[in-house]
C-alpha cells in the first residue's frame, strides 16, 4: 500500500505542476492576443484558443480583399450552384 500511496502523490504533484504550467501559457497566450488588437477579438463565442488558432493560420487580414475571401480560405463561404433557370444556394 505504501508502494501505491507514494505512486498517487508524485501523481498528483505533476498534475498540479502540469496544470500550473498550463495556466501560465494560456495566460501568456491571452496576453499575445490581445496586444495584437485584431478584430477577431470582436467575435463573441470564441476562445483565446479558437481565436489564437485562426490568427496563426490566416496571420494578417490584409492580405484578403474582402470578408468573403477571408471566409473562402478556410472553406467556410456558401456556395453558389446554378443550372438553367434553377438558382440553388448551399454550403
């Protein structure tokens, strides 16, 4: 039992040390984020975490004409499909 007693407390020691260490970057993280005053920022519903990842990936805004081509990048802009006289909108 001692054998198992001091397995479950070095556990829990690098939990809480793991835990620690990962407040610290979120923390930093947060930091980053809002120093860059992006307007990404502006969208509600998104975390630090979300909003780090699509800055990391489309890096500067102002490479895109339009809010359109910044959604395209990605894949999220609905398509639009038309045959003939039938217009049909999808995404």
């Amino acid at each position: 039992m001692s054998a198992k007693s001091l397995e479950l407390k070095h556990t829990i020691k690098l939990i809480r040390k793991i835990t620690f260490e990962t407040d610290e970057i979120e923390q930093e993280i947060k930091a980053i984020v809002d120093s860059l005053q992006s307007p990404i920022l502006s969208i509600p519903g998104i975390s630090y975490c979300m909003r780090t990842m699509i800055l990391a990936k489309i890096s500067d805004f102002n490479h895109f004409d339009s809010p359109d081509k910044i959604l395209a990048y990605p894949g999220l802009s609905p398509s639009t499909y038309q045959s003939g006289q039938l217009e049909s909108s999808h995404s």
